[in-house]
C-alpha cells in the first residue's frame, strides 16, 4: 500500500518532501514499518506526553472512546499540544494495546523540511501522516490522497487511530470557547469510512512548551488539563451521501457542534469547581 501511495504522489513532489513522504509511508502504510513506529512511541513518546500531563488531568466522557475498533478522534485546536495531551492519557490509560495513531499534519516544515521530518520522527515516530498541502497542488489531487490514505487505514487494522482537528488549523483567539469554521476534511473521512468519531474538548494547555513544563515541575502555577470526550458524533443519515462535498461540511460541522457540547460540560465542571 506504501510504496503505491508514494508513486501516485511522486510526480506532484520536491524532493525533500520525496524522501519524508517515502519514509512516511513505509513507516504508516506497512505492517512492519507502523509496528516499529508505535513501538517506538510506546517505549519513549508516550513517557514523555504522559509526563507532560501526569496528576495535572481531569477526564470526563472517556468512556466513549472505542476500545476494540479503529475510530476518529477529533479535538478542538487551540494549542501545538492538544493532540499530545489527549494521546497520553488515552495511550496511558485508557485503550488496552497500543494505537497505530496517525495525525494528518500541514506538509510545510514537516514535509518540506529535513529538520521537521527529523522532529517528526523524534517526537511522533513518523505519526504525523498523511501530509495535507496547503498550496494548489493540495487542491489539485494531493489532498485527495491523503483523503483516501485516511479511509484505507481505517479499514486496514482494528487499531487504527485517525486524530484530526475539524477547525483544520490552530484558533489562536484568546477565547478558548470559541472555534474557527469546519472544514471538510473530517466529514469526507467520516462519511466514506463510516468510523466513529469521537469528539473531545481540550482546554488548560500552554501555548508554550516551556511554560507548560513549568507548570509541570511546580515553577509555574499550575492549571488542571481538561479532556472532555462526547459520545461518537451521529452521522448514519449523511453515509449514503459520502461523496457529496455538502454532507461532507454537514458531518463536519456536527462535529465542531458535539465539541461544543462537549465545551459546555467542561465550562459547567469548572464553574463547579470551589475557588
């Protein structure tokens, strides 16, 4: 499926992107490859996230988040961290075996990049796959395959994990219950997959590494991390229509409306909260 995947692509890319989405793919696509990836991340990435995270997290919701099946996960984005803090407690705590975890990331840097390949594979394990592009060769067929890409992996093992953020890029607005528009690409993988997708709210993370490891070893004042998870967003009357860029914006937007709700809940806990 990798080396597939990579020949279809070739044409449209600069070689430094060549080579990082050639490793991607051998590192995502085959049995092999994601097995050495996840068990890298299993002995040394998810440590350091759950260090990051480690009695700072309060978690509600979790429940719904499939144990047994490959499913979407779909988190607000308001931080470079969001992702990294969900997956440590999910990986920690909550799912009996080890994900093959895929994030769906901008090609720029990580892609185009040799240190931003580098980063991902130190950070990720080469995770942080497929690459979207952002630039009109995105829109000429590029994003259409890492589209795709996202729906065979879904079928492909029972442990896959497809971590997506439906506003598409960062909210740097100062408002943390505010959300940028849907964009389609969540709906389109939701509709043609017809996986789960769970809907998560993530609020109390630092913009800044280094404020938030301060506030990890007590130089800093702390904040509680807050994940709240939804039940799997309601789509089966938008499956026969999975090919429909209308439905694929509708399942997306239900998607930002169950992490809405899901902000709410969170709003509503830490009002409760004494102080």
């Amino acid at each position: 499926m990798g080396i597939r995947t990579v020949a279809r692509a070739w044409p449209a890319l600069e070689w430094p992107e060549r080579a990082s989405y050639l490793l991607g793919a051998a590192l995502n696509e085959t049995h092999v490859g994601k097995q050495l990836s996840t068990r890298y991340l299993h002995a040394v990435g998810r440590r350091w996230l759950y260090f990051m995270i480690q009695g700072m997290h309060h978690v509600d919701g979790a429940e719904h988040v499939p144990r047994d099946r490959s499913f979407i996960l779909a988190p607000n984005h308001r931080t470079f961290f969001d992702l990294y803090a969900t997956m440590a407690f999910l990986w920690q705590i909550h799912l009996p075996r080890e994900p093959y975890l895929y994030c769906p990331v901008r090609s720029g840097f990580f892609y185009d990049q040799p240190y931003g390949a580098a980063f991902n594979i130190l950070v990720s394990g080469n995770a942080m796959y497929p690459p979207i592009f952002r630039d009109e060769r995105g829109r000429g067929g590029l994003n259409d395959l890492a589209i795709e890409r996202c729906v065979r992996l879904l079928n492909w093992s029972d442990r896959t994990l497809i971590a997506i953020h439906p506003e598409g890029k960062r909210n740097k607005s100062g408002d943390p219950y505010s959300f940028l528009p849907a964009k389609v690409g969540t709906g389109r993988i939701a509709l043609r997959s017809q996986a789960p997708v769970i809907p998560v709210f993530v609020n109390g993370l630092h913009e800044d590494f280094g404020v938030q490891l301060k506030r990890r070893v007590r130089l800093a004042p702390r904040e509680t991390i807050r994940l709240f998870f939804g039940s799997p967003v309601e789509l089966g009357d938008l499956y026969d229509r999975a090919r429909d860029p209308d439905a694929h914006l509708a399942a997306s937007q239900r998607v930002m409306d169950a992490i809405g709700a899901c902000a709410e809940r969170e709003k509503a806990w830490l009002a409760a909260q004494p102080g």
